[in-house]
C-alpha cells in the first residue's frame, strides 16, 4: 500500500474500474481529470490529518497493536477503505464540474451518488479505523540506469524500486524509469537517496509496465547498486507495499442514514 503523503496513489486505472467511459467523458466535457484527482487525494488527505491529530490530542489511540511510535499523517497507509473514500470523492469532483458546464442533470445524479458514496465511504473507514505503520517508506523516485556487461536478452525493460526497512517491510513501488536494449548486455541499476527509515532497496523489472518482478532475493545495501546481467527472474511480482502496523480509531459514533 501506498502511503498517503506518496504521489499519484490515486491512478486513472482506479477511477476507470468504477466508470469506464471516463476518460471519454473528460475528453468530451473538457474536464481536467488530472487535476481532479489532485484535489480528490488533497481532500482526503487533509480530513484523514484532522481526524489523526483529534486521536492524538485525546489519547484515544484504538486499535490493535497499538504500541508503535507517535502517529502522523506521514504514517497513514492508503487501504482499500481510504481509496473506496478517495475514489468516490474524486468521481464527486469530476461531475460536479461537468454538471457546471451542461447543467444536465444526468451529471447531477453521478454527482449526488458519488458525493453521498463518499461520505458513506468515508464513515466506514474511520469506524475501522485509520491504518499507520510505524516505519513509513515513501514510495522512491525512478531508479537511474545506466549500460553494463551481461546476457540480457534485447529487447525494452522497465523497472523500479521500492525501499525496505528493519521489519521486512517495503514500500509501494517507485516510479517507473525505461530502458532498450539494443543488443544483449545487462543494465546497472541504482537507487536514489533513502529516507531515514529506510534499510535496503528492492529491484522490480518486468518487459511490460504492468508487471514488475523483483531480481534480488535479499535487501540490496543502501548505496549499493544492482547488476542485472541475466535474463529476468519472473518467480516474484510485485504485490503490494506497507500494510498497516495498527490502526487509529476516533472515539465517536457515526449514524448512516
């Protein structure tokens, strides 16, 4: 999972499983969904801060496992609950403005539907509760590569990292980087600059942008960089980042309806 002060843990991919003419939809309204999901992830954002910061000011910290360190909202993980909540809002903004342009009330109704899914999704995801790890990996910025000698098949690669801390945990998958090999050789990978949780890096390459599969079987050194000289080990793809060490829960009760 992503943490929440990550970029682009909303993606259009997300948006598209819940209306699969959006993009068209955008296109047509002249609706910048980008930006739209800017501010749907900047909303989300914010209220998930205030809700942290109401739990620790009342020293309510609910949840299981709940000896880790202080929380933040650089703490938070991006569970499907939060995404159902960001999803929906984001879908709230996007027709709100094209009801603006047109005034046509088929926009108004995915407006008001998405804009009460929201708020219903938002209420079920404080009830069980805000997850955060006690270790948070932001998610890393394109590794940089560069050629070396090897048995890589030609052909284009693509690849990315993600960090790893103390407790075997990892970070969602950084941002994507390409390179074409014109002839068989290898490619020496190197991470950017860690964040201070972190212990390691993993390395993910994949011959499509949709799948990545990670090369090392253990923790590559910070400061280390990773010679990839052999063809691709398809055995472990990349599944997921942080999952939630424990959750935060407001001490209130919310009524639906």
């Amino acid at each position: 999972m992503a943490l929440l002060t990550d970029r682009d843990w909303i993606t259009v991919r997300d948006l598209l499983a819940w209306e699969n003419d959006l993009l068209e939809t955008a296109d047509r309204e002249r609706v910048d969904l980008e930006t739209k999901m800017e501010l749907g992830a900047d909303e989300v954002r914010t209220e998930t801060e205030t809700e942290v910061d109401a739990i620790l000011r009342s020293g309510a910290e609910g949840g299981s496992g709940n000896t880790g360190a202080i929380a933040s909202i650089a703490n938070v993980v991006a569970t499907p609950g939060l995404l159902r909540w960001a999803h929906a809002r984001t879908l709230a903004l996007f027709y709100f403005e094209c009801w603006g342009r047109q005034l046509n009330d088929r926009f108004r109704r995915k407006f008001e539907h998405y804009r009460e899914q929201a708020e219903a999704a938002k209420q079920d995801y404080l009830q069980r509760g805000i997850g955060v790890v006690d270790l948070p990996l932001p998610r890393p910025a394109a590794l940089s590569g560069s050629p070396g000698s090897g048995a890589l098949p030609a052909g284009s690669y693509y690849f990315a990292g993600a960090w790893t801390n103390t407790r075997g945990q990892q970070s969602s998958l950084g941002a994507l980087a390409t390179a074409v090999l014109e002839n068989a050789a290898g490619l020496v990978l190197e991470a950017p600059s860690a964040p201070v949780s972190a212990s390691g890096w993993n390395v993910y390459l994949g011959n499509t942008p949709d799948q990545l599969y990670r090369q090392n079987t253990a923790p590559i050194a910070l400061g280390s960089a990773w010679p990839q000289a052999t063809a691709l080990d398809l055995s472990a793809p990349f599944l997921t980042g942080q999952m939630p060490d424990r959750y935060l829960r407001p001490q209130r009760i919310f009524h639906r309806g």
